[in-house]
C-alpha cells in the first residue's frame, strides 16, 4: 500500500531532478488548477506537480515512485467529470500532467494513421489530420483542452460514436509507462494483429490505474465528401428511434450523428443565450439534432418519408455552414446552460437503442416523485442509447439542499438503466464519482477479474489509487 506520510524533501529534490526547472510546479497559485476536478467536486492536494517532456522522464518519475512507494495520479486536460484525475486531499501523491508532451510524431495518409504523444490536445490532432486531408472523428465539446492521453484512458465518447465508434475503437496501439516504469512500446499501424491477447485495450478506459499512456497510434478516415445538418421536432422520443432507423437505412453508413434534445433543456439555453432563435415557429416536446455524410436529396428524401409517417412534426435542413453552426450551438450549450439554471443531477447511461423511450419515461417517473418541481431536462447520444438524464433544480430552491438528494435519484435512475439491460456510465467512466456504484452494479465475477488484473499489473498499487477499484 502506498505510503500515507507526506513526501519528503529529498525525493522531492529527486522528482525535480528528473524533469528539470520546466517541468515541476511548487506554488500553491500554480498549482491550483491541477488539484480541482473540472465540476468542482473535489478538492485535492499534492506537493509537486510533474510535467515531464518525454516517454522517459515519465519512466524515470514512475521507477523513482516504485522505489519511494509514492502514488501517482496521471492527468490530461484535466475536464473529466468524475474526479479521475484529482489526487487525494492527504497530500502524498503526486501528479503527472502529461501537457508538455504534445508532439505529433507521425501521420500518414496512405496507412490512415497518426502517431501522437499522449499530451496532444484533440483539437489538434483534428487539425493535423485535416491538414493532410483525413478526418479525426473523435469528436466532444471539451476537444480544445482535452488530451488524447485522457480520451483513451476515460474511451471517451461524444457526438461521432454512432459511425466512428468511441476512442476505443480508434486507436491502433499505445505506448504505455508501466507501474514499474518500464517502457512498454506497443505502438502498431496495422489494422490486423491477432497475436495474443490485446493489451492496449487494457489500458483504454481503465482511467490511469494500469500505467500512463504516453503515446497513441490512431485511426484516421477520408474526410466525408457531402455533410448534411437537420433540426427536426418530434412528437415523442419513441418517433427518434423510427427516424434514426430511418437515417441509418437510407445513407448507408453515413449516419454519423443522431442526439436527442428535450424542450426543457432548450428552453434553458434560450434563457441564457438571448442571441439563439428557436428553428421553429412553435415549441416541440422534443427534438433530434442529425448529422449525415450524405448529400441534400437524401436528407430531403429521408425526413420527406417520416413526414410522412407522422414521426416527425417539422424539420430544417441547413443550408449554409453557418446555419448547421447555429443548429449545433443549440445541442452544444446545453451542459452549460444547465448549470447556469442552478443545482443539476447528472446521469450518463446507456440502454439498448430500442429501449431508450420506455428508459426516459420511467426515469423520469421516478425524478418526478422524489422531488416536486424538479425539472426533467434529458439529452444524449440517442444514436448510441446513450443518455445524458440531467436534472435541474426547482426554480428557487436551495442548491445545496437540491444536490443532497442526489444519491437517492441516481440509485433510482441507474435502478432503471440495469433493469433495461443498460449502464450507469456510458462514456465519462468511473473516476472516485461512481466508484461505489461499479461495486453495485458490476457483476461479482467482473469486479474480481479487475481486480486481479490490477493486482497483476500494479502490485504496489500506485496507479491512481481510489480510482475505478
Ligand atoms: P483528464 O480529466 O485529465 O483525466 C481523465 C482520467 O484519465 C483520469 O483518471 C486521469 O488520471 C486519466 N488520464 C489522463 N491522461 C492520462 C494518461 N496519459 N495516461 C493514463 N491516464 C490518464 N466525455 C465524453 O465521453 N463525451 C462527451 O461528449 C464529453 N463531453 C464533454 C464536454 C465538456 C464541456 C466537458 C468539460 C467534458 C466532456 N466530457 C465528455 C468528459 C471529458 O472531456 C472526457 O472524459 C475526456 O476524455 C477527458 O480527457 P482529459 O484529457 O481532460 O482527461
Ligand atoms: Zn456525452
């Protein structure tokens, strides 16, 4: 187990040693950003932060950690939503910002590959790749302060899952600092390789707890030739499953993006951005905002039929960059105009596609008995079953008194998402946020797998202790 007293001065010295005058930070005001998760749920403290320059700073802080018995919590862009990346309030370990590693090492056009370090920023490796006419699909709102290095390890997820599939499904092999610090060099351009068991997965999603990912081979795609944007209301959220069946058939594979939008949640982002219009005329319960890699007539074609079918009530079609923008910024100012509105209970579950209608409704059954005036305000990734079951305050309520009850709704909301055969996190993983609620929900036999596995590759356990397990 990992040493509780705090560390001393000598090892200090050591660390600062390895990374050099650039590479550390002591000052409280410095470091202050690193000791706070992103939604201002934990405080933590730390007497170091480390940023290392390269694979092998990163290997020498870690065999110095191995040997002093210090833990060490990794840490990308730091906007992960369940305290991954946050070190203990105790002040014994300490933190490894991978920031200062952010070159691209590689891109090829031809293998569809880029090689990056583990600090790149995703908006630039977005960048890099068009600027080599390919497509990076991994696509989220944090992208211009997120970090591959924290995509992978949280398999992060976003608006591009449907075609593209989460971070998981794009990378091709991974360099990885081991609990012991040795270098385990597992980067692969190749889209076949069935040589055993695949270790990087290992590593993907478990939220730094097995080794730092330092470097990443990725997938990169043609950039889609024709790109369509449609605003449609509906009349319930079960006509967005006909309509995304609807999509998905009609272009193929070219459905890249199918969220679903609650009215509550616009009528929230109207109240704080007064420069938004409503794309239509009259309120609608509900709303999918799509994305098609397919040209006009197919999206004409395809909404003229659920027209039609009465799936849909009315719809817009953009026909400018700037319009499809707008359309976006409604989806995408969501979270934050939530929590301009006070207090919010967030939920991130998953259930099988077909069954997110019957999943919102008992949901929101259950948010409605708990609390009188709660406002049910649900959107998501309905293309993946992936919702993000969000709750506003009461208009005038206490915030603090609102944000107690939380654990009572959420053991109901991820009550439901089981019963559905779905999942309490669906893509922003478990950090120390949900780490209670793996233990209830994962399978005894699945929980002691990770377990072992854990135990297996990180004996001492200094890998982000706290977290996930
Ligand atoms: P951090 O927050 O720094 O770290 C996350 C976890 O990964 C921690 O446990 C940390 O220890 C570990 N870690 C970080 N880097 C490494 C490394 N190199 N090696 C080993 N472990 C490491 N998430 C989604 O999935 N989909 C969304 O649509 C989405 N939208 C978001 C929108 C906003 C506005 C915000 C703020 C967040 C959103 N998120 C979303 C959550 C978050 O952005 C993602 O989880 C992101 O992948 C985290 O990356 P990061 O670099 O900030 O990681
Ligand atoms: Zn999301």
């Amino acid at each position: 187990m990992p040493d509780t007293t705090k560390i001393q001065s000598d090892v200090l010295d050591r660390f600062k040693a390895i990374v050099g005058p650039q590479g550390w930070i002591e000052d409280d005001n410095d470091k202050a950003g690193y000791l706070v998760d992103f939604r201002n749920l934990y405080q933590g403290a730390s007497p170091l932060v480390l940023r290392p320059a390269n694979t092998e700073e990163v290997s020498d802080i870690v065999k110095l950690c191995a040997e002093a018995g210090i833990a060490i919590v990794p840490q990308g862009g730091n906007t992960g939503y369940c305290g991954g990346a946050t070190p203990n309030e105790a002040g014994n370990e300490i933190v490894v910002a991978l920031t200062r590693m952010n070159k691209i090492r590689q891109i090829d056009p031809l293998d569809d590959t880029i090689t990056v370090e583990a600090g790149c920023v995703l908006a630039d490796i977005q960048a890099a790749a068009e600027s080599v006419d390919r497509l990076f699909p991994l696509s989220l709102a944090a992208e211009g302060s997120c970090q591959i290095g924290g995509n992978l390890s949280t398999n992060a997820g976003g608006t591009a899952v449907l075609r593209y599939g989460n971070a998981r499904s794009l990378a091709l092999g991974l360099e990885v600092v081991l609990p012991d610090g040795e270098v385990w060099d597992g980067l692969r351009l190749l889209r076949k390789d069935n040589t055993g068991y695949d270790l990087k997965q290992l590593f993907i999603g478990a939220e730094g707890t097995l080794g730092i990912i330092t470097a990443a081979s990725l997938k990169l795609y043609p950039r889609p030739v024709e790109t369509c944007t449609a605003f449609v209301a509906l009349a319930d959220s079960a006509a967005a499953v006909k309509l995304l069946a609807r999509t998905k058939n009609a272009s193929g594979d070219g459905t890249t993006t199918f969220e679903y939008i609650d009215r509550a949640c616009l009528d929230l982002v109207f109240a704080m951005h007064t420069d938004l219009a409503d794309p239509f005329a009259e309120p609608h319960a509900h709303y999918a905002l799509i994305e098609m890699s397919a040209n006009q007539d197919i999206a004409e074609r395809v909404l003229g039929d659920a027209f039609e079918a009465e799936e849909i009530l009315d719809a817009v079609i953009a026909v400018s960059g700037a319009q499809a923008a707008n359309l976006w910024k409604l989806r995408e100012s969501i979270p934050e105009a939530q929590n301009h509105a006070g207090g919010v209970i967030r939920h991130d579950v998953s259930v099988p596609v077909s069954r997110v209608p019957e999943f919102l409704a008992r949901a929101r059954v259950a948010a409605d008995e708990t609390i009188a005036g709660i406002r049910v305000a649900p959107f998501g990734h309905i293309g993946d079953g992936n919702i993000h079951f969000n709750l506003v305050q009461p208009e005038g309520a206490a915030r603090a008194d609102f944000l107690d009850r939380t654990h009572d709704i959420e053991v109901k909301v991820h009550d439901i998402a089981t019963d559905l055969d779905g999942s309490f996190s669906a893509e922003h993983g478990i950090g120390q946020l949900k780490r209670d609620e793996l233990t209830r929900y994962k399978q005894p036999a699945e929980r002691e797998m990770m377990l072992r596995i854990k135990a297996a590759l990180d004996p001492q356990g200094l890998m982000n202790p706290g977290k996930v397990l």
